[in-house]
C-alpha cells in the first residue's frame, strides 16, 4: 500500500513536469527560454516518471535498468541542450527583446574585433588555408569549417 | 488486459496518461509552427521525453515491465537524432 502511494506521487508529479515544461514551450517568447523548459523539465520528468516505474514493480532488475536509463538521460540533456542552443545561436536566431546579458556576442567580438556582426563567420577559402598566428581558438573554428566547407565544393 | 482495474496506481497512471497527451498536443503545436528551425528540433527532443513518459505509464498500466526496453531505446535514439540535427544545422548552413 505504501509502495503504492509513492509510486502515484512519483508518476502524478512526473507528469506534472511533463505539462508545465510544455506550457512552458507553448507559452515562453524565445527560443533560448523555450529551450530552458524543455530541456529541464523533459528530463526531470522523464526521470520521475521512471522512478515511479522502479517503485511499482519493485524488482531488482527493473530497478537497475530504470537506473541506467535515469543515469543516461542526466548525461545526454544537458549535452543536447547546449549542442541545439550552440547551433541555433550560430544561426543567428533573434533574442527576446528584454533579454539582460548575451556574453557570448561580447566574447566573440572580443575575438574578432574586425566582424562587427557575430554571425559574419562565413569563411572564405585564403583565410582558411593561410591561418595567422595571431587570433589562435578563432582560426582553428574557421579552418575547420572552411575546411569542410572545401570538401563539400 | 488491466491486471487490476480499481487500485491508486491504476488511477494515478490513468490522470498521468491524461496529463501526458495533453502535453503532447501542446508540443505538437510548438512543433508544427515554430517560426525556425531550431524550435522545431527543441520540440521534438521534448516530443521523444514525452513519449518515454507514456512507455513509463503504460507500463504501470498494463503490469508488463518489457516497454522499459523500448524506453531505454528511445532515449538513445532521441539523443543522436537531437546531436545530428544540431550537428547539421552548425555545419550545414553554407
């Protein structure tokens, strides 16, 4: 009975995250915002809603896979929310308009003090091959990406 | 089907299943009319937390912990998927 009643509290409030975090990206202006809760709150869910599972069953190998499964989500989200959040800033996807700090556009125009725009990393292939020892993290981005760009054409 | 139909951990599982589509439906509205691309993908990767969540309540449901497997899966799967498309969206602008 006891098992019961924890493992109802565990799904009832995994659920709960489930539908906040998506009111939450319904609701929010942003993507970065959106980003936020759903990156969070799906995975605080998920991982509730699986330790309610656990306590159901209340098994040993139930429970060791729920671990695991628990373990490689705490891995994976954040890894994925900043890989989405990364890609979408070099997209250059707009801000909201009442955001506080952006230290990124400051760090990379800190960087290359000559681009103005912080998207404006396009590089041409005579940058990419004749890296300056100057800017070293900033050069190595773009030979990379030049790089590939080179096989692709 | 239904091991017992009239316990608390029936109930509970069937308002979370309840809960569960709902937000999925909000989702699938972020998803179908996200103004950019990268919405669409943040979307989905909640999309496939979701859908492991009502793995986890059907498994409380019917009393048949085999779905856990599918979980498991699942979450793998939605993690390279999330990893490619934002590895596609960086790289593959130019």
């Amino acid at each position: 009975m006891i098992l019961e009643i924890i493992s109802s509290i565990f799904l009832l409030a995994g659920s709960v995250f489930f539908l906040i975090s998506s009111i939450g990206i319904l609701r929010f202006p942003d993507l970065y915002t959106r980003m936020h809760a759903a990156t969070k709150g799906g995975a605080f869910g998920a991982v509730l809603m699986l330790m309610g599972v656990a306590v159901h069953f209340a098994e040993l190998w139930i429970s060791i896979e729920v671990l695991l499964v628990i373990i490689f989500i705490f891995l994976t989200a954040p890894v994925a929310g900043h890989m989405i959040g990364r890609a979408a800033y070099l997209l250059n996807t707009p801000l909201w308009n009442d955001t506080v700090i952006d230290e990124w556009c400051v760090d990379l125009q800190h960087e290359q003090s000559s681009i103005p725009s912080r998207m404006d990393t396009a590089p041409s292939i005579e940058q990419a091959t004749s890296p300056s020892p100057d800017n070293e993290g900033v050069q190595r981005r773009e030979t990379d990406s030049g790089h590939s760009a080179a096989q692709e054409n | 089907m239904f091991a017992d139909s009239t316990s608390l951990v029936h109930l509970s599982a069937t308002i979370s299943l309840a809960l569960l589509v709902v937000a999925l439906f909000a989702a699938l509205l972020r998803l179908m009319r996200g103004p950019a691309l990268p919405d669409r993908v943040v979307a989905l990767d909640l999309v496939s937390a979701l859908v492991i969540g009502i793995i986890a309540a059907y498994c409380v449901l019917t009393g048949i912990s085999l779905f856990l497997n599918a979980a498991a899966l699942l979450a793998l799967i939605s993690f390279l998927g999330t990893v490619a498309f934002a590895r596609y969206l960086e790289k593959g602008i130019r």
